[in-house]
C-alpha cells in the first residue's frame, strides 16, 4: 500500500485510508454534478482528494472518520499534491484493516504522557497552586490521554494535546533552572492548563477533530480554562482575587499575547511572558517537525505551513 508520504505527483495507486473529511459539493458546470471533496490520512499524514460525478447512492455510503479502499492517481494543483479518485469502497471485514491502524498518534505512549502530567502537578509545592490544577485535570478525565492540542495547526492527532504539554513542561524546567527568579510553582501550574480546556472547545474522536463545539466557537478555551480556575478556587475554599488565582489566570488569559490570537490581555509577568514563547516555540517546532516528517525523501521543501506565516521548510543536509 502507498502510504501518503510517499505520494508523488503522477503517481497511480491502490490502498486502505482513512476518510477524514467529506464534503458533497457542486461543479460550476451546467447542469452542477456532486462530487466528494475529500481528506483521506494514515499515519504518516494526509491529502485533498476529489471524487467526481458522485451517483446519489454513493452520497449515503460514506461518512466521515470510516475507513475506504481507494485506487487513484496523485496530480498537482496550485502546487501542492492532490488526488483525483478513480474508484472508492467502503472497507469489509474481509480487508482486514483497523481505524487505529491509520491514527496518527504522539510518540510518547499515552499512558507516560499522563503520568508525567500526573507527577508534575504533585510535585507542585504551593497546595493552593496544586489544588486549583488537580481540580481541572481531574475534570477533563480521560480525554487529556487522546485529545489533539488543535484542529489543524500543531499536535492535531491522538494524545497531542498531552504531548504539546509535556514537551513545554521540559522547555519549562530548563528556563527555570537557567532563570530562578521565575516562580516555578506558577510556571508549571500556567503550562499544564493554559490548553487544557481544549477538551471542551473542539469535538474529536481518535485524535481527529470534527468540528468546533458550541462553547469552543462562543467562549474558547482561554475563558473557559480561566473560569474553570474560578470555579476550582470556589471549589477549594480559595479566594477568587487572591494573588495567586489572579497570576495563574493571567497567565492562562495571556499565553496567546495578543487579541487578534486570542488572548485578551498580554503578558505582564516574567512567567507569562515565558509561557508564551515556550507555547509558541513548541507549536512551530513541532509544525516544522511534523511537516518535514511527512515529507518524500526525494523532495527538500515541505509545502508552505499556515502557522508558520506561510513559509515552506527546507530540509538540511550537512552529512
């Protein structure tokens, strides 16, 4: 099977995907004729794809997030890849593939990633501290094992969320033994929640998010996580002004920096200001890891990347 790293453009092929995306739309022939527009993905990454002239029955046959067997041919347009479907079936039992087969997943097991997050929050000395962040990791449950840390951006599979936090987790440690007058009691408790209603903006199964949820698109995971600290504070018996809930919020409230991303104040303590470029440089890093890890040995520059302003990454070869 031809996984969809390995695609070059002219390139015929049959395999097993997964059906990320599908969306009926129309020609602007006369008449207009259906056709899927179509994400397929494996774990090594995914692509556009067009199914034309879709019959009527085809339309109730597939869904997104079921698994397809599909024979095409890989083409170029506006100079990124994209196939154009020949055939596509539903996958049998016969076929003998699993959806878990073609989930893109963090490189860390799960399991680990949560019992760091786990540690870390006990190993946060403050009890006040320690409290408001048990309180809203214990809210969230089992989805900080398998949720994305977005959409589309940085981290969008299964467990990128836990991944995205233990990495800054690390990025943190390092800047507050190379910086100790940055509190690192705060620093820890902002990097474990500063995404960790997430859980609650997007809708996502097996990594892969299918849509905004209703308080995603109207409130955001930045209130939402600064009001889960108000209600935590209520919870635990602690003042809602008091100095310490007030700092953890700034921090959650400004780790975007500015308003037109999301953050309605900007950093005003060194540990906020260290928070957002640890998130900042973790989510590009990871985009440029992510996009040069999909990319064809063949081939030196991955296509341009939305989150990093557009640019395209060239692939060094020093020897």
């Amino acid at each position: 099977m031809t996984l969809i790293k390995e695609m070059t453009s002219g390139s015929e092929f049959v395999g097993f995907y997964l059906l990320r995306e599908l969306e009926v739309k129309q020609t602007n022939g006369t008449p207009p004729k259906d056709y899927f527009d179509i994400v397929l993905c494996d774990a090594s990454g995914q692509i556009s794809a067009k199914y034309w002239d879709v019959s009527p029955a085809e339309k109730s046959l597939f869904a997104p997030m079921g698994l397809v067997k599909v024979q095409g041919i890989v083409q170029l347009y506006r100079e990124k890849l994209q196939v154009k479907v020949n055939r596509i079936r539903p996958t049998t039992e016969q076929d003998g593939v699993a959806i878990a087969d073609f989930i893109k997943a963090a490189p860390i097991a799960a399991v680990d990633l949560v019992n760091t997050i786990r540690r870390t929050a006990l190993d946060i000395s403050d009890a006040e501290l320690r409290g408001l962040v048990e309180y809203c990791l214990d809210k969230v449950g089992d989805k900080l094992s398998h949720y994305p840390a977005a959409k589309t951006h940085h981290h969008n599979y299964y467990s990128g969320l836990a991944y995205h936090t233990v990495r800054m987790l690390e990025l943190g440690e390092f800047l507050c033994g190379q910086r100790p007058f940055l509190n690192a009691n705060l620093l820890r408790a902002g990097i474990l929640l500063h995404d960790i209603a997430k859980t609650e903006e997007l809708t996502a199964s097996l990594g892969i998010v299918s849509e905004y949820s209703l308080q995603g698109k109207l409130i955001g995971h930045i209130a939402m996580a600064s009001q889960w600290v108000t209600e935590a504070a209520l919870q635990l018996g602690i003042r809602t002004d008091s100095p310490k809930v007030v700092a953890l919020q700034h921090l959650i409230l400004s780790h975007h920096n500015l308003g037109e991303w999301g953050s309605p104040v900007q950093p005003q303590t060194a540990e906020a200001i260290a928070l957002h470029y640890i998130d900042s440089l973790d989510a590009k890093l990871q985009m440029a890891e992510d996009a040069l890890g999909a990319l064809p040995e063949h081939e030196a520059w991955t296509p341009p990347i939305r989150g990093l302003e557009g640019k395209a990454i060239y692939r060094t070869h020093l020897g």
